[in-house]
C-alpha cells in the first residue's frame, strides 16, 4: 500500500443558515447563508469526491493516508444559532457529513440560539460540539485571568450539558489574543481555531487552526476553488484580512466595532 502526505484541508467557518438572510441584524448578515446555498456547497463536496467531517475527526485522520483515501474538509459553525440544528443538521445528514459546532456557552437558550435540545440533538446526530468561549467578549480585550475563565468555564458548562467531553474550541471575533492558545491548552482542549485565514494541514500546531469564512457574499464557484485548496484566492482573502487587522489594531476593538456597526447600518439603509 502506498501513502502520501495529506494535503493542506479547508476548515470552513460557517454561522448562521437563514431562509431569509436580510431579516437577521445587519452587523451579522455578511455571515449568514440560505439553505440553498448551504445545500449547494455541501452538493460541490459531494461532487469533488471531498467528505465533510468535525475537527476532532480531522485531527484523528493519519498524517499519511492510503492512496485513494477521500479527501476531507472540516465543517464548523460558530455561535449556535438555532438554525444549525434547524436547517444545517439536515442538509448534512442527507450528504452524509458531519461538522463541529462552536457552542457559545452563556448565549444557550436564549433566542436566536439554540436550546439545550438542539444541542444534544446535534451531538446524537454525531455531530461535535465545541467551545465558543463563555460570553462572546474579544479576546483582544481580555486579560489572562479572564481569559482562562472564558474557556474554562464554558467547558464546563457544555460538558455538564451533554454529559460527553468537550474537546475542541474556537476564538470567538475577529481580535486575536496572543495568548489564547495556551489558555486553550491549559483547560484541556484538544485543538482550538483562530481567525487566521488559511488552509490547515493536521501536523501543524492543534492551536492555532486557521480557517476559510464562508458569506453570503461567497459565490459557488469560489467555493470549489476553496475545497479544491487553490492558493490564489486564498491569498486574496488574507489580504483583505490583512487590511481589517490593520485598521483594528489602528482604532482598537472599540473604535472599529462602531465604525463597523455604522458602515452596516448604512448599507442596509440604502436598500
């Protein structure tokens, strides 16, 4: 049997799946997806031959595979919305894919995000659950005691939940803390994402996972591009990511969320 390196992954970072994405707040709407979208992306996996799995199921796949072995791309939701059980659960049961979603603790039960049945509906659909932090604040802005106590405590509270381990996390918001790897580690994680835009490949650092975003701005065609882990739009999507980074460490989290919250609420007046 013959063996080659596993090629970098496409971890793609989803949110929201709405029927109507312009009846979500405007500061989140970039991030949310139709179903038919969803549904047309998960059929583009299925084409390509690449199967969608959770994080934990990546990091459990050898770092050489048998010649032919199924390609993979890692599916991950942030925040917990209702609809990832509602509308997201079932275009992956039908693909046959699993996914990790990143669970915000303190937001559970609390509309629009999901109830602690859908929560455990998911993880007896094989699904992962995973950390979103405790509360959602920047990490940016936190300090090394909070921190910890972000991705301890909501640990906690998922584990206490489901009554399984809860293994794997990711950095909530775009404001990256230098230290949130470590603090991840230190709480007995296994793995944790990062707002890094990039491919992943399973031998690199479990802590500093990067990710695809997938928006509502994402036509289908770039989305094979992505699964297909062609460099060139990934670079185009670092240097718009590199321009954000600029201006958030030039106004700080503050100042940028306003300008943010501003330029969104404008656009959407404007329809």
């Amino acid at each position: 049997m013959t063996t080659r390196p596993t090629p970098p992954r496409p971890v793609f970072m989803y949110h929201d799946i709405a029927d109507d994405p312009s009846a979500v707040e405007p500061s989140h709407r970039p991030y949310v997806l139709a179903p038919a979208a969803f549904e047309a992306q998960m059929s583009v996996l299925d084409r390509l031959g690449v199967r969608g799995v959770g994080l934990s199921e990546a990091l459990a796949a050898r770092a050489d595979g048998p010649e032919g072995e199924p390609s993979l791309a890692v599916l991950t939701f942030d925040d917990g919305h209702a609809s990832n059980a509602t509308h997201a659960l079932p275009i992956l049961r039908a693909h046959g894919f699993t996914a990790t979603f990143f669970i915000t603790a303190s937001w559970i039960g609390r509309p629009p995000y999901m109830t602690w049945d859908q929560i455990r509906a998911l993880a007896l659909a094989g699904m992962e659950i995973g950390t979103h932090s405790l509360t959602h604040r920047p990490p940016a802005t936190l300090s090394p005691a909070e921190l910890d106590h972000e991705m301890r405590e909501s640990r906690r509270i998922l584990e206490e939940g489901l009554g399984t381990p809860v293994v794997t996390g990711s950095a909530p918001t775009g404001f990256h803390h230098p230290g949130i790897g470590a603090a991840a580690r230190a709480a007995g994680y296994r793995a944790l994402c990062v707002s890094r835009i990039g491919l992943w490949r399973p031998a690199a650092d479990p802590f500093a996972v990067p990710r695809v975003p997938v928006k509502q701005e994402t036509p289908i065609d770039l989305f094979e591009r992505l699964a297909r882990g062609e460099s060139a739009p990934l670079r185009a999507l670092r240097t718009r990511q590199a321009v954000r980074n600029a201006l958030k460490r030039a106004l700080g989290v503050d100042v940028y969320l306003k300008v943010r919250r501003a330029l969104l609420g404008l656009k959407d007046r404007s329809r």
